[in-house]
C-alpha cells in the first residue's frame, strides 16, 4: 500500500494520476474495487480531497507510473 498527503484541493482521479502517473481508467477502476481510501473508507473517483489528508492506494509499487 502507498500513501500520499494532499497538498492542494483536488479531485481523487487527478491528485492520483498527478502523484502516480496512473492512467485515469486505471484509477477509476482502483476506485470502484474499493482500492482507493481515506481513513479507511473507500473513496469515489470524484472525490474532493483537502489539503493534510492522507489518501491510501492499494497497489504494488512496482505498478505506479514512476512519478
């Protein structure tokens, strides 16, 4: 699992394909098998996110994009 802090305001799909380099099908497919959360609850691909949260993303390192 990877964890990632908000900086900025931003939408799940972006804030993730910004630290990740995901494709956005990717990360919606991610979102929608429960993959994606924030204090441990799963989140929507639309999802607001605030800066100081911690966003968590079940996937192995080795497939993020290298960003």
């Amino acid at each position: 699992m990877s964890a990632f802090v908000v900086e900025v305001p931003a939408r799940v799909d972006a804030f993730l394909r910004d630290e990740t380099g995901l494709g956005r099908r990717q990360i919606a497919r991610l979102c929608s098998e429960g993959r994606v959360t924030r204090d441990g609850r799963p989140l929507d691909k639309g999802a607001q996110l605030a800066p100081g949260e911690v966003v968590e993303l079940a996937i192995a390192t080795d497939q993020l994009g290298g960003r």
